[in-house]
C-alpha cells in the first residue's frame, strides 16, 4: 500500500495539522517490533509443549485439557492471529508514515507511530473544553493583549513608562503561573512539528508557550523593570560639546527625589518576585504602589575588603558595568555615593562629586565668564590654587609616597607614570592620602573616592567606554584593570573590531605568576554571545571546538569564516557522502536535528544532554555504503544499542509489561 505522505518532486514538506492529514488509530495495538516477539514467545511455548509433553513442560498446566488448549491456542496465534495483525500493523506503517521519494527510493522519515502520536499530544494540548488547558491559554491572551496594548498608542498601557509596563507584563505572567497544573505541565511540557520537510526537519510547530518558561519570563520582565528604572530615575548632564554644540561628555546623576522615585520602583520590582497574584497585580499598578510600596527597598552594601586583600580586591560587576557605560551608581544598588579626595588637609573632603560642579559653577557666575570648556578649567585651576573658593588646594606630597603608594596598591602604580599629575590632581592626591604615614584608609573607603576623582568621571563618561561596554558587554575585570585598559584605548584610539580584539586580549591575559590577572571575568566572557556564537559553529558541523580557538578568534587570531570553513571541511572529510548538502549550505546539525529529537524522546532525557558527534550518535547519518538511517531504523538502533541506556527507561519497563500482559490474556490469565 502506497504512503499517504510521500514528498517527492515539487513537495518539499507537509502540514500534519490539516484534517485531511490525520492518522487513525492504528487497528493493532503493538508494533510490528513488539508482535514479533510474541510471536517468538509462542513459537517457544508450542516447542516446548511437543517437545516435553504434558506435566514436563517449563508452563505448568493444572490439567491436560489446559495443556491441549494452550497447544491450539499457541498454534493459531502462530499460524493466524500474529501474522495477520503484523500484516495489518505495517499496511498502517507504510500508509501514514512521512516518506522522501528520491531517484526511485522511498526513505522514512517519520514513522507512523510518531506522526500519530504527535497528533494526539496537540489536540489534547489544544483542547479547550479541558477547562485547565482553557484557563492556560487564556492567561497567555492576555499576556499577547498586554504586549499589544503596549503597541497601541491610544492605550492607557503604552502611557506607561517602560519600568511601569515590564512590571505589569511580571504580573501577566503571574497569572499564567497560576494556572500551571500538574496537567498543563504535561501537556504543555514540548512544541510538536506540525510541518515538517523532506528531511524531517520541522518548518512549523505548535508554538505553545511551554509551562517551564514562564517562571523565566518573569524573572525577565522584573530585570527589564529595574533596568528601565535606574534610566527613568537619573539624568544625563552635559560637561562638554564639540566645535557644533553637540554633546561630547555626559555624567549621569540622581536627585533626591529622583532616588525616592528609583527606590519604590525597586521595592516594587523586589516584590514582584515572590509575590501572589493579587499582590501582584498590585505592585503593577504605579499609583497603588507609589502610595504604599508593598516591601521595602533591599539595600545590600558592597563587602569592604580588608586590609590584606589592598591591592588585589576587583571592582564589583556593577561598579565595573558603571565605569565603562558612565553611570553613576545610586546608593540603593548598594555602592555609596563616590566622594571627591579633600586633598588632605582642608578642601573638600568627603564632599560629594556635584559640589566640584556647584563650585565651577559658582565660579563662572563670580568671573562673569560664559559657559565653555575652555573657561570651566580656567575656574578649577583657579579654585585649585585657592583663588576662588571651593576645591581645596593640596595639601603637598611627602617624601617617598609613590613607592609606599605602589607596594601597598599594586594594581593602581601603573596611573603614576601614565597619567598627568598636574590634569588629574585631585587623584594623585588620594594616592598620596592614602599611604601617609598614619594613615587609617581602608580598601573600601579608597575606593569610594577614587571613583569620586576627575580621572574615573571622565573615563567612565567617554566614548571608548560607552563604546566597549555597546561591543562586547560588562565583565568582572580584575582591580585596575578596566581603567587601565581603557586609558590605553583612548590613547591609542582604538575603536570598533580593534577595540573589541584588544578588549578580549586584555581579559584574557595573565600575568608574571601564569594567573588570569582577570579570574572573574574568564568564565562570563566564555558564558556570552560572541563566544557561545563560535562555540556553534562546530556543534553545526559535529566538529567541536576548543576554547583556545574560541579566544584566538576573539582576540583576531583568526576570524569566524576562517572557523567556519575549516568546519565545514572537517565535516566533509567525516561525511563524504554528505558533501554536496554541505556544500548547498546544509549543516550537520540540521540533518541530525530529528534524529536528536526521536533519540531524547526514546532516552527520556533532555535533548541538548545528546551530543550527535559522540558517542555512536553519528551512525544515523550513514556512510559512504550505507545510507542515512529511516526514523524506524534510528529507533531500533537506539533500543538495541545498550550503551545508550534505553532498556532503563519508563518506555522499555511499560514495554515489557505490556508483553507480559499481552502473553497472559492469550492464555486466558487476563481478562
């Protein structure tokens, strides 16, 4: 009997959701496999019988007219009823299994049992009149309405802010939560092809949105909403222009109020996490909210370093995050406020960064001078020689601070040669503060007010650092590292891929003792994008990658087409038989895509846990002699191939039961 779905010619796939393309239940309950052993089974117990004769046989039998009885019985499931039903079972196979027709050859692809069976697992998905499956789907439309109204410019809900909206998507979700039953987790546990090619590869499926995802949506929403708001809630102010007036450096501040503002969207936020539905919806609304935040907002202070650790401590991912986008970090994320070096004795120390601002300011106004670069450092030169009020004029360096200064903070000596004493004065007269004899500096305290300084505003500020952060992401550099190679970059203006390169080959460096000098950083960076993309290209190919390709094609040792051609040769040298797909654009990891799926299933394990390079995985894409392997050759190959575990699974006990009970009911055990 021909297959119903045979693609071939012009057809390159087919929809298995369309009603005319539903399969029937199968008129036999086992498979072709499954009857095969029973027949084998009863062939076993017929020999026995004419073998051994009544009361020898290893089937003990009450009477000899039970003996007799078992022997037609045997005799007719042998000669009858298994082979008819074998005979029916694969007319079934054959007619509703997924086949490629090509160059007079019809290959499977799908088999019969799979098509039915994921048919059956999306109409009960589907089905609506299960009042769980109901609430579900009804929840996610009005998780889609929200994400619409957002959209509609007429909506109240596009008037939100952004912080506003990502905490009323949480709350959607929230719902949805709470409509996940033991039932919708089954049910909605995987997406189904309904449209698959002639490769098996699936071109459309249900598209349900799967139970196991939403916690993770609203973890995200509440990210968004505290990303959105620590922008919302500060200001950008511009220190310079160019020669056109446009904005050339920018600070970012808070006010007072603002603060209060970034501190109940916080507690909002903070709420949403372990919040019910109700309280919830709630937090979603601003003007409930803002008149009785629900939880007060979590200040966690960064863990001072002690004394032993000077000069080896990293900047916290924030504070690093913050020097390479020039954010000024609010007290309620838990960094104080930086405070400007005093200079010693008098000044301003412990005055907070805007007063210097406030003080130029006043300065301008005092000389009657117009606002401009050139005239805001005529005012801080002024002020730093105590000509006008403000700043504080040094208090002088002592003898021999620079070496104390580069014993005790290592990873900060390099700013002595490479920077401008007399531009950045107020950092070097931290240096110096912090190491005078007598001293109490501690690491922390070092730290508030080095990020306080001219050097660290207008570093975090520049462009290079914008820049880097926009190219490659925010990582953990070790202490002094980030500013020192942003220093670098400025100079030697690097931009764009030599920027990048030269980031990753500063993160990956090491130094004198063989250590990363940026330990933190090495495991984010290989847990990013960029990497992670590369990493990609080899499992496409089934040829992997080790990491040091990874790094020599981040840093520019290498580039990622050269990655991915020499992949892709790899790949033919293993596959001949498959180099023209290969060379048509095909890869590896789509070929193999539903032969990773049916052996996760048959396995019961997660499909990424399989690797198709490894392992045996590889032989379903056949050889030069040997052609790709059917979907029901690939399922007998899993099941009879002991290494892959599958006779330990709930299918393989369920199975044998099944046989066991099957054997019972011939002989009349089972009813």
């Amino acid at each position: 009997m021909a297959s119903d779905f045979i693609l071939g010619g012009g057809e390159d796939s087919i929809d298995l959701s369309l009603p005319e393309n539903q399969v029937p239940v199968s008129p036999v309950e086992y498979n072709v496999k499954e009857l095969n052993t029973l027949l084998s089974t009863f062939k076993f117990i017929l020999d026995d019988i004419n073998k051994n004769g009544f009361g020898k046989t290893t089937q003990k039998y009450a009477t000899r007219q039970d003996f007799e009885a078992a022997k037609i019985e045997a005799l007719d499931q042998i000669q009858n009823k298994i082979p008819a039903q074998i005979k029916l079972r694969k007319a079934w196979d054959d007619k509703y299994s997924v086949k490629r027709s090509q160059a007079g050859k019809d290959t499977v692809i799908l088999s019969a049992e799979d098509v039915y069976s994921g048919q059956q697992f999306y109409k009960k998905a589907s089905d609506e009149s299960n009042p769980e499956v109901k609430a579900y789907k009804d929840a996610i439309k009005e998780v889609d309405k929200l994400k619409a109204a957002f959209e509609n410019s007429d909506s109240a809900e596009s008037k939100l802010s952004p912080a506003n909206q990502q905490l009323a998507l949480a709350s959607a979700w929230k719902k949805v939560e709470a409509t996940i039953t033991p039932t919708i987790k089954e049910l909605r546990s995987k997406n189904v092809g309904l449209v698959v090619d002639k490769y098996g590869r699936t071109k459309k499926d249900s598209g349900f949105t799967l139970a196991t995802e939403v916690p993770q949506f609203i973890k995200t929403a509440i990210k968004e909403s505290v990303k959105f708001a620590d922008e919302e809630t500060s200001t950008k102010v511009v220190e310079t222009t160019d020669k056109y007036g446009r904005p050339e450096k920018l600070t970012t501040t808070r006010s007072p109020e603002q603060t209060k503002q970034y501190e109940v969207l916080l507690s909002r936020a903070k709420g949403m996490e372990t919040a019910d539905v109700a309280t919830a919806q709630q937090l979603a609304d601003p003007n409930v909210a803002l008149k009785a935040p629900v939880v007060a907002p979590t200040v966690t202070p960064s863990a001072p370093a002690t004394a032993s650790q000077r000069g080896g401590r990293a900047l916290t991912q924030a504070e690093s995050k913050a020097a390479a986008t020039g954010r000024t970090l609010a007290t309620s994320t838990g960094v104080i406020e930086p405070i400007v070096s005093g200079g010693g004795g008098g000044g301003l120390g412990g005055v907070p960064a805007k007063a210097i601002r406030a003080d130029v300011i006043a300065g301008l106004a005092a000389l009657k001078l117009p606002d401009t670069a050139a005239n805001r450092q005529t005012v801080r030169d002024q002020i730093k020689s105590g000509k006008l009020p403000g700043g504080g004029g040094a208090s002088g360096f002592d003898a021999g601070w620079q070496d104390r200064f580069k014993k005790e903070y290592p990873a900060y000596a390099w700013m002595l040669t490479e920077l401008d004493q007399t531009k950045y004065s107020d950092l070097f007269q931290l240096m110096n503060d912090a190491v005078k004899p007598g001293s109490e500096y501690t690491d922390e305290l070092f730290q508030r007010k080095f990020i306080g300084t001219s050097w660290y505003t207008e570093l975090a500020a520049g462009k290079t650092g914008r820049e880097l952060t926009k190219g490659i992401g925010a990582f953990s550099w070790g202490e002094g590292q980030l500013a020192k190679f942003l220093t670098t970059a400025t100079r030697m203006g690097y931009t764009d891929a030599t920027l990048k390169s030269k980031a990753y080959e500063a993160l990956f460096s090491k130094g004198a003792d063989g250590k990363y000098v940026n330990p933190n950083a090495i495991g984010e960076v290989k847990a990013s994008s960029p990497f992670l993309t590369i990493k990609k290209i080899g499992t496409a190919f089934l040829t992997p990658i080790s990491d040091e390709s990874v790094i020599d094609t981040l840093v520019g040792g290498r580039s990622s087409d050269d990655i991915m051609r020499t992949s892709r040769e790899l790949a033919k040298a293993k596959f001949p038989h498959l180099s023209n797909a290969i060379d048509a654009g095909v890869t590896l990891e789509d070929i193999t895509y539903g032969y990773k799926r049916d052996a996760a299933q048959l396995l019961e394990v997660d499909p990424n846990t399989i690797d198709m390079s490894a392992g045996g995985y590889s032989a379903a894409l056949g050889s030069m002699k040997d052609p790709m392997m059917s979907t029901a050759e690939w399922a007998s190959y899993i099941k009879g191939t002991p290494s892959f575990g599958w006779q330990f699974t709930k299918q393989a006990n369920q199975q044998a039961t099944d046989v066991g009970l099957s054997l019972a009911r011939a002989f009349g055990k089972v009813k």
